[in-house]
C-alpha cells in the first residue's frame, strides 16, 4: 500500500511515476553487461574543472577494462556541467572522452540520461555521441531496474534548476566553489534519497540514480555498509584459519579508521545517516556516486545476474586499499569477503569491489519485506 503523501511528496510522487511510465525498458539478462556511470561534470579543463583529476584514470578505465569487457555505457546525467561552462569549451578540452563514448557506441552501446546539470542538452546537444534520454529501465525477467539521474525527487531542481545554473556561474565559479561540496554538504540529498526511496519500495523496483554523489547499495550508506561488514567479520573470525583470523584483524582495524572518520564528519555537519525506515531496510536503493571523488571514481555494474558497487583509484592518490590492512586476493578469498584490489594492466589504477550480490536474491528480499 502506497502511503498517504503531504503536498510537496506527492507532487515528486507524480513526477517519478510519470517518469518511469514514459521511459524506455531494455531486456538485462545472463548475457548482459551494463556499466552505470553518472556525474562527471566536464569543464574546460581550467582550474575549475571538477572532472580534471580523475580525468586520466576514468579515460583508461573506460579504455581498458570496460569497452574490451563488452560493457554498455549508461551515463546517468550531469555529465557535462553547462551550469558553469559553454558546451563547446567542453568538447574542446573532453574530445578523447567523446571519443570514447564513440567507440562505445560502436562496439555496445551508450546510453545518456540527461540530468540538471547538463539540461542544456535538451536544446543543443551536437556534438554529443548518442540519444538524450530522461529515464530507462532494465527488465530482469519480472522484475524493474529503474535508472534515472534523482534530481526529478527534488522540488528545487525540477522548478528551479536555472537559479541554481546562475548560482554557479556567477557564485561558485567566483569562490571557486567545487560541485562535491556543494552536494556533499547538504541536508537535501538525504531527503531526496528517501523520497526514491519511497517511491521505489512501494513499486517493489530497484533504482539507481546519481545526483546526491553518494555511492549507496542496498539502500544503505557507507557508515551502515561498514558495521554490517564489521559485524560479518566478527561471525566469521572463530570459524577461518589462523592466517585468515589476521588477515581479518587488520581489516576490522582499517575499517574502524573508516567508520570513526565517517561518523566524526557525520556528526559535525548534523546529517543523519541511519536506514530510511526504522523496522527494515528495503534493499531498493543504489547509486553510482561520482566520478569526481577525491579518492577515486565509483560505478555500478551489472553482469551475470548480479549488481555491485565497484571503486576505481589511483595508489598514488589514494591507497587505503593496498596499504595498512589491505587484503590479498588470496587473503580475500578465504575470507570469502570478495574485495580484493585488481591493478589495471601496468597502470596505477585498481578496481576494488566494495558490495556485491545477485539480483535474484535483491529481487526477493525487496518482494517479502517491502
């Protein structure tokens, strides 16, 4: 039963359903390899340019591992900021990026969502590689994998989106004001979240947005995706070998680092990060983050029937995933934990799975606890 909304909820509410009736579906099945990637806000490569560290590390990865992977490329809005930049500076300074998605195109496929930040598409797009979509979905037999940028669940956004454009322009290029923190430090994105949230449980569907650059699986933040690894850890520990019981010792010790860190930021800008209901957690929710993260770029895969949340860096930046506890392929195999770090070719850059699981089993928890 969908609850009763107040005005403004019910408003997004109509939003998002209209949305996803009006959205294409493709098949997702055994065979199908989907790559989601969302927000890379490209500049013009100026100093302002948010995009421009991870630049070289998310060209090779599309390069390297994705496009030879046979993955096809959902893009999942803002990735261009026209909010700060004129398109064509940003062809200009992005044309190996465009390159890429060319080859893409060619060899899989690309698929752009259009989201706030690059709404300028809608009126001028040449130049840019495939068809301008608002939302898609993925039909894994019965069930809906819904994929959508999430500033339609924002009032703001979806009535406001050219204040928010001159803000940027006219503040924040000024202030040189980056667009992480400018997500990152607001109360809104929780509140978007829970409204996706929402809207999803009671469809019993999957979605995936961008938007908030909060990577989430499983409905569930980093802090909370933390203390039930902790917690799985800890029930694993008197059972594995003596070997694998230190290999377990210095996991739980980098991941206490993580969580005490977390929890301090948590604290001090006054955001909650508890689940967005207080019985149960309806495995509902995910988002790909960003690729504009200071530490790295996050995605969301989809292969071989299952779904994970994956996390690029580069060690010379940072290596929390190598160093001081970092775990062995091995060492990750006998924990059955699944996280080892895989170098790229002969790069700097690792892959590291931070949550994985089959959809069938997402599927059916989202059926009986929903």
């Amino acid at each position: 039963m969908i609850p009763r909304l107040d005005g403004a909820a019910a408003s997004i509410e109509a939003t998002l359903q209209r949305l996803f009736d009006s959205s294409p579906t493709l098949t997702l099945d055994a065979a199908s390899r989907f790559v989601v990637l969302s927000d890379f806000h490209l500049g013009d490569g100026s100093s302002r340019d948010d995009f421009l560290p991870n630049g070289e590390l998310l060209q090779d990865v599309l390069r390297r591992y994705y496009l030879p992977g046979g993955y096809s490329l959902i893009l999942n809005g803002d990735i261009e900021e026209l909010q700060r930049f004129p398109l064509r500076a940003v062809l200009a300074r992005w044309q190996p990026i465009y390159g890429l998605l060319n080859e893409f195109a060619e060899a899989s496929a690309v698929y752009r969502i259009v989201g706030n930040h690059d709404a300028a598409l809608w009126h001028s797009n040449d130049g840019v590689p495939g068809p301008l979509l608002s939302a898609m979905r993925l039909s894994f037999g019965a069930d809906t994998i819904f994929i959508f940028h999430g500033h339609q669940a924002t009032i703001f956004f979806e009535r406001f989106n050219e204040i928010s454009g001159f803000f940027l322009r006219h503040v924040a290029n000024r202030l040189n004001i980056r667009n992480i923190a400018v997500h990152y430090e607001s109360t809104k994105k929780y509140r978007t979240e829970h409204r996706v949230y929402a809207f999803s449980s009671a469809r019993k569907i999957v979605s995936v947005i961008g938007h908030t650059h909060r990577p989430l699986f499983e409905s569930l933040s980093k802090i909370e995706s933390l203390r039930f690894s902790i917690e799985q850890l800890c029930r694993d520990y008197p059972t594995v070998s003596p070997r694998a019981r230190r290999a377990i010792e210095k996991i739980v010790e980098v991941y206490k680092g993580e969580l005490n860190a977390l929890w301090e930021k948590d604290r001090r800008s006054g955001l909650q990060s508890g689940l967005y209901d207080e019985r149960l957690s309806i495995p509902c929710l995910f988002n790909s983050g960003c690729a504009i993260g200071k530490r790295g770029v996050t995605a969301i895969e989809m292969a071989e029937g299952h779904i994970a949340l994956v996390h690029w860096f580069d060690r010379r930046r940072s290596n929390r995933h190598l160093a001081n506890g970092g775990v062995r392929r091995r060492q990750a195999a006998a924990l059955k934990d699944g996280k080892g770090a895989q170098r790229l070719d002969d790069t700097d850059y690792y892959r590291t799975v931070l949550k994985r699981d089959r959809l069938e089993y997402i599927f059916s928890r989202i059926r009986l606890l929903a």
